[in-house]
C-alpha cells in the first residue's frame, strides 16, 4: 500500500504546483513542467531525496578475457591516457565512463536511449582495447578490470534490471521514490517495534535502497514529509499557500 501511496503523494503535489488546473497526470519527482504554487522549499526537499537515490560511487567490473583472441589497432584518448595514468587502467576507464555520461546527460528521450545502447558496446570494446594495450605494454594478461562509477547502488541496480526491459521502468524517478518511500515507512515502524504488512513489508531485498544509503534517503524524506504534510492539510483546509 505504501508504494501507491507513495505515488499518490509526488502526483498530488504536482497537482498542487499547478493548482489542480492542468489537467495533467504527472508526478512532480519528474522535474518536468513543476508548476509555480508548489513552495520552493518542498521541491528543494523532493530534489534532495533524488539526490539521495542516485549519488554515490559503485563498484564494477567487466570481462576482458576476449581481448586477446584478436589483432588491435590502438587508437584513441584512451589509449593516449596510459602513459598519463601510469598504467591504471581502473582509473582510465573510470574517467572514460565519466566523459561518456556527461555526452549522454545532454541527451533525452529515445535519443538517449539509442546512445545509451551503443555506448555501452562502445565501452566493451573500449575496455578489451585497453586490457590488449596493457598485455602489449607488460605482459600481464587481465580477465577482469575493476572500475567504480557514479551512482548509487540502489540506482545503479535499477539501471541493470531495466537493460531487461523494452523501456524504463525500475530506474524512473517516480518508481525509485516510491520505493525509498515504502523502505521510509518500514524502517519508521521497525524503529517502533510495529510491523504492518498491509502497509508495507520486504523492503529489505536488492531492489530497495540499503544500509547507509538507506538511512540517508530516510532522513531525506522524513525531512520533506516535515514540510509537505502541513503544507498538504493546510491545501485541503483552504489555507493560504504563505502559511508554509
């Protein structure tokens, strides 16, 4: 119950940021189109709690035990970079990644969907490159390469299950606040010795934010529910939007 509930609260306050006189269903987590009713403080709250969800650092790693099964012609910043790196290829890729999201974050829509796919090849191929270029260089043959990249790993989880989807589902901001919200709910009634599985329950499983992260976004929206509960009741009661 608590995950629709959770919708429900970001569609009403979008609605409210327009004073219900859009007509539009949408959800103010989206950051799109945000009316001016809404009081500033309340999307500064709701962007924080994005914040919290998505930032970070997270570890991974990628197979290259098929580089060498081919010839390469090195080219490329990447390769350009090894001698200024010393010979990390960690951190090489790590900043390769990082120049390869920021193209992608001036992109939008099926656009970005596109580039998202072909970067992605892209980064392999790239990565393989860089694992033959260092066997070149010193004779150490990888099969693996470790590199962290930004985000968190409750975004970056949602990230991988929805390159299992036709579209975006479990990385929209929407879906992630929804969930952070039923993790909120469940951890608040846990720190009361409660359960309520009609409310919510198993948040605790990969697809929710955990541990420190976890404690962070709950702080994050107990914060904004401080602001947008009063503000919402006093909505309803017909108060003036200056009483927040």
């Amino acid at each position: 119950m608590c995950h629709e509930w959770g919708h429900a609260l970001d569609h009403f306050l979008y609605d409210c940021s327009h004073d219900f006189q859009n007509g539009s269903l949408a959800f103010l987590s989206s950051g799109k189109s945000i009316g001016n009713i809404l009081p500033a403080i309340i999307k500064e709250k709701i962007q924080a709690v994005l914040d919290a969800c998505k930032q970070g650092k997270v570890a991974r790693v990628i197979n290259v035990e098929n580089a060498y099964s081919r010839k390469w012609y090195f080219y490329g910043g990447v390769i350009d970079s090894y001698d200024v790196f010393k010979g990390n290829i960690s951190n090489i890729l790590e900043s390769h990644h990082t120049s390869l999201c920021r193209k992608l974050d001036t992109l939008s829509g099926a656009t970005k969907t596109r580039m998202e796919r072909k970067i992605e090849k892209e980064f392999e191929k790239t990565a393989q490159m860089l694992a033959a270029y260092h066997y070149k260089k010193t004779g150490e043959k990888l099969s693996e390469i470790p590199y962290q990249v930004k985000g968190s790993v409750y975004f970056d989880t949602a990230i991988q299950l929805d390159k299992k989807r036709t579209k975006k589902y479990w990385s929209t901001n929407h879906e992630m606040f929804a969930r952070a919200f039923e993790a909120y709910v469940e951890s608040a009634l846990l720190d009361q010795e409660h359960r309520n599985d009609y409310l919510v329950c198993d948040t605790y499983s990969f697809v929710y934010p955990l541990g420190e992260q976890r404690e962070y976004l709950n702080r994050s929206i107990k914060s904004l529910m401080e602001v947008a509960v009063p503000y919402i009741i006093n909505s309803i009661q017909g108060v003036g939007n200056n009483e927040l």
